[in-house]
DNA sequence: AACAATATTTGAAAATTTTCAAACGAATAA
DNA sequence: TTATTCGTTTGAAAATTTTCAAATATTGTT
C-alpha cells in the first residue's frame, strides 16, 4: 500500500469512527490529516487534500480547537493560519469524554433529589429514587477511575513516549 | 414538581443525553422511560406515553435490545412483548462504550503496521508509524482501566446495592 | 488609508435521518 | 379454518444536518 492510500484509508477510518461517535464526519477527517502530518497544515491545504470548500472546514476546525484537539501555530512569516494536533490528542480526546460523562453523575444526583422530593411517595417514585442513586453511584465511580487513567498516563507513560522523539516547535494562538 | 413532570423531564434529559453520544434521542426516551418504570411496559405503552408510531418504536427497541440495554420478559396470559430495562443497564452501556474503544487500539496497531511496511520511508511515514503505536498503546491501557472498573462495579459494588431491594420476575425471551 | 490575502458567516441546495401511516406478516384464539 | 391482535416492514413526507458558493469581515502589507 502506498502512502497516499495509506493516509487516505486513515482519514476514512477516522471518519467513520467520528461518525459513530456522534460527530460529523468532518470532524473526523481534520483530525486524521493533522495526526498524520508532520508538519502544520493551513486551511487551504486541509481544505485541498479532503477535497472540501473552506467554509465547513473553517466552522469544524474552530469546534476542534474549543475542545482543545487541535490547536494553531503561528509560522514566521506567513498570514495563513496554520494546525496541529495537540501535544496529547488521545488523552484530550478521553478527558472531553470523561466530562461529559460527568454530565450524568449530575443527572442521577438531580432526578434522585426530585423523585424524593414528591409529596405522595409511591412505588414509581421509590423505583426512580433507586434507580437514580444506581446512577449517581456508577457514574462517580466511572469518574474517579477515569481521572486516574488520564492522571498515570499524562504523569507516567506519555512522557515516557515523548523522551523519544523531537519536540514540536512554534509558539501558540 | 410533579411525578409526571419529572419523568418527563428525564425523558427529555435522555433524549438530549443519547443524542450527544451520537445516538437517535427516541433511544434515549425508550431507555429512560424504562428506568423510570417499576414493571415491564408493551410497545403500546410505550409508543403512547412518548406519542411516538409504533413503527419507530418496534425498530429501536430491536435495536437497544441487541446492544442489551433492554430485554423482553414474558408475562403469563398476556400477548403483547413486554420490556424492561436490563439489571446492570449502566454497566452494560459502559460496556458496550469500552468494545467500541477497541476499534481504535485495533486501528492504530493497523496503521502502524502498515506505515511500516510503506518501502520508501521518510519523515511521514515514521511520524505516522510514531503516532500510532501512541495511539494503539493509549487505548490498549484505556481498555485496561475499563475492564478492571467494570469488574469492580459488577463484583463489589453492584451486588451490595441489589441486596437493598426487590429482585425482578418473570422470564426472559 | 487603500489594497490584498485570508478567514468567517450566511442562505440556499443537497444529502441524510427521522417519523408516520399503511400494508404486510406472524401468532393466537375462536 | 377464519378472525383478531400484535409486531415489523416499507415507501414517502418531514425534519435535520451537511455542504457549497458567495458575501462579508478581519488581518496584515504597502
């Protein structure tokens, strides 16, 4: 297989599992470009190589970099705006997810605070109050267990990786 | 605020919730319809408590069904499906989040083999060979953690809750 | 300040997903 | 067997999302 292939195949995959993700699909395509590429790329190129008008890839790249997955690089000399993924995409990647997760947590605490709150306590009422705090429960637990992935990972094994290879360069926007 | 109330707004809580996971939200209204419920509801209950056609509902519910997050129960004498939320639906949602997790430990071992065994070898392909062993050891100790807290939850923590109430009846199909 | 290059926004078109109503099929009861 | 009661499938309508092309805004250069 052959390197545009290979890039194109990676760029198709990642699509797919945006998709599947609840992303679009887009979203999905940018980040596998600038995973794959070495150096920053600006808009027109990104634009370019996924065959795409500017105006989309301009609103997916602004969306991918609020939630820190990529991030601007600033080139001597140059007007264009250039990306990159950041520095730990994976571990972002999972902390945006832990923290929607945490969403839930909330949820389970609130519908339990309310089923309770219920003048004429029933069955349903009880049913849900359980059901609620099953929830609270699951999703505080999920919590703590996925702060101390990321926490071993950022402290432990990426830095392990990075000792490896060269650092990026290029200062941020 | 009244019973109906918050279950509506549970309802609409998870419609939103499955929608960001990139699911259908009619998903999240079956689900959360069922948590809320004490006994197994028919399609007809539960088509008409969300004012939905039974023909979107009967597709969905097949489909939470073999993600198994619902289940069908068979009740004596009566000939209507009924279903119910599964015992350890948060566990079994968790699950199913850590096997589409997989696919992306399996993607980067992929992709790093295959930008490997690209012949001419330059900047890129090392730098995508790099990035995807990152990748493919990330979720490979993601996996790790998920299992591990999922076994926990099952085994310690699950078990002690359901000693506080009712076990559920009726037969599965 | 005026111009040139680039990025963003916008409104409409295209594509996709969701939903419904009705037809169909399967299973049970009479 | 026939009728009845559900559940599922289907094709079209409705709603939503994605994408584009063009207009607008922003930034840097002369």
């Amino acid at each position: 297989m052959t390197k545009p292939e290979i890039i194109q195949n990676l760029i198709n995959a990642y699509a797919e599992a945006y998709q599947n993700l609840g992303y679009s699909s887009l979203m999905g395509k940018i980040v596998a470009l600038l995973i794959a590429s070495p150096e920053p790329m600006s808009l027109d190129e990104i634009s370019g190589e996924l065959q795409m008008s500017k105006g989309p890839v301009s609103q997916i790249a602004r969306k991918l970099k609020e939630h820190r997955l990529i991030e601007k690089v600033w080139i001597p000399g140059e007007r264009k705006d250039y990306y990159r993924a950041v520095e730990d995409i994976f571990g972002q990647a999972f902390a945006n997810y832990a923290s929607s997760m945490r969403r839930n947590q909330r949820l389970g605490e609130e519908f339990e605070q309310l089923s309770k709150a219920v003048p004429a306590q029933d069955e349903q009422t009880r049913h849900l109050a359980t059901r609620m705090n099953e929830m609270k429960l699951f999703y505080e637990m999920m919590d703590e267990s996925n702060r101390a992935f990321l926490q071993n990972w950022r402290d432990n094994v990426k830095p392990g990786l990075e000792e490896l290879q060269d650092e990026p360069a290029g200062k941020q926007s």
